[in-house]
C-alpha cells in the first residue's frame, strides 16, 4: 500500500517520522513524502538529534539511527509537492508532529489542508501524532463547515507536556515549546462539538519503545488514528499498520 507523509521543509519530530517509516517500509508499505515545493528533502528539528538542552530532552537513540537511515532513502530525498498531491493514489495518510517555528509553515498550510479535505471522505486510514492533530482541526469539511475531526475522539500533545517544556527551557530557549499561543490541546478541543471527545491519556514522561508499549497511549475511532507526543510513536505506528493490514 502507498502511504503519504506530509512534511515542512524543517523542523518536524525525528521520532514521529523516523519511526512510522521505518515500520511501515519493513511491513512491505510504500512511503510517499511530500513537501510544499517537493524536490528536497526536509530536515528534522536538528535540536532533537543532539540535545535540546544539556543534551537531554532529544529522541532516543533508535529513532535517530532510523532518521539516519532515513535520509538516504530516495522517497525522502525526493518528495512530491503538497500542490501534487492526488489523494486518491494513497492508501493512508499519516500526519507527524513537531514544535519547533519551521512547524508552522505545515501547520498553517492553505494547500495541504484542501488535500487532507479531498482525502478525508474516502474513508481510508488517517494518523495523526502531536501537533499533526492540529492539521486535521484546522480542515474543514465542505458538507458540514466544521472541522473533519468535530465528531470523532481524539487525543494529542497534552497541555501539562507542552506546558512543562515550555517552562523547563524558556529560560534559555524562549518560546522554542510553545508553537502558537494557544496549547495544542486547546486548540483541538475548541474545533470538536463536545470537549469531552479530547482523551488526555494517563500522566507521565516514559516513553513506549521498540519492545515496550506500557506508558504509551493512542485512540481509535473508526479510521482515524491520534497520539499524544513521541513517546507513543512505536504503538501509534504498530496500530496504523493494522488498519492498513485491515482494510
């Protein structure tokens, strides 16, 4: 099956990428990347390969030898324009997250959110992680005027997470954590007919790996597919798989 990832020209989540990729090729899928302009690879948020502050706070090992990996790959290397993008050619659609400034040129995309519009309705597997649930809050459907998401249960970047890596780095970083004013989660949940659909997850700061999906959290309703933060991205893309291998 071929599956699209959209992507700013930077800054995006090393792990939210990196690690549906790499599942999703070694699972026998087609990954097709897509830019604004295409015919460039992107580069993730360069702070989340060495540290973002003291070193700590990056991606895991793993997800980062998977982004070395990943930069070699000529679907990376050689991405579609968002303005080419056909929808119904794609299987799934998978949305990642980051929240660095070079986000929002993806975020506040005019041209990716009339593809994800055109996509929405077929009916075919969605994904999205972290601030990637903002692109489908911010897509309106054309029969109903409100955004694609208003009737369905949704998670995404928590505000404690958001807020606790705003305050552990402004001192030096400034408003690196806080890509808009509002916290995604805000955001999100104002574009829903009932708040209550927004699922928070538990509390805490382990992360799912590989091997471990304990402290790792994902919600499904129908289709659509969301996660909170790179900590679920191995069970985030193990789940997306499955409705992909189920359709």
């Amino acid at each position: 099956m071929r599956i699209l990832i959209p992507l700013p020209d930077r800054d995006f989540d090393v792990t939210e990428v990196s690690v549906p990729w790499r599942l999703l090729r070694d699972a026998g899928h087609e990954v097709v990347f897509a830019t604004e302009r295409g015919g460039r690879a992107p580069e993730a948020d360069p702070r989340l390969l060495t540290g973002v502050i003291f070193g700590q706070l990056g991606a895991d090992p793993e997800p980062k030898e998977f982004y070395r990996q990943l930069t070699g790959a000529p679907e990376y290397r050689s991405p579609i324009p968002w303005q080419e993008i056909t929808p119904t050619d794609f299987d799934g659609l998978l949305l990642p997250g980051g929240h660095a400034p070079g986000m929002r040129q993806y975020l506040d995309g005019a041209v990716l959110r009339e593809k994800v519009a055109a996509y929405w309705p077929l009916g075919r597997p969605v994904g999205a992680i972290c601030h990637g649930v903002i692109v489908l809050a911010r897509t309106m459907d054309p029969a109903t005027g409100r955004s694609v998401i208003a009737e369905r249960r949704t998670t995404c970047l928590p505000k404690y997470l958001e807020r606790a890596a705003y305050y552990l780095t402004a001192w030096r970083l400034g408003r690196y954590y806080r890509t808009y004013p509002a916290y995604v989660e805000d955001e999100v949940k104002a574009a829903l007919d009932d708040p209550a659909r927004f699922e928070r997850g538990p509390i805490g700061l382990a992360r799912g790996t590989a091997t471990d999906d304990g402290p790792a959290f994902v919600v499904r309703d129908g289709n659509y597919l969301s996660a909170r933060w790179p900590g679920d991205a191995y069970l985030f893309a193990r789940r997306f798989e499955a409705m992909l291998a189920g359709r």
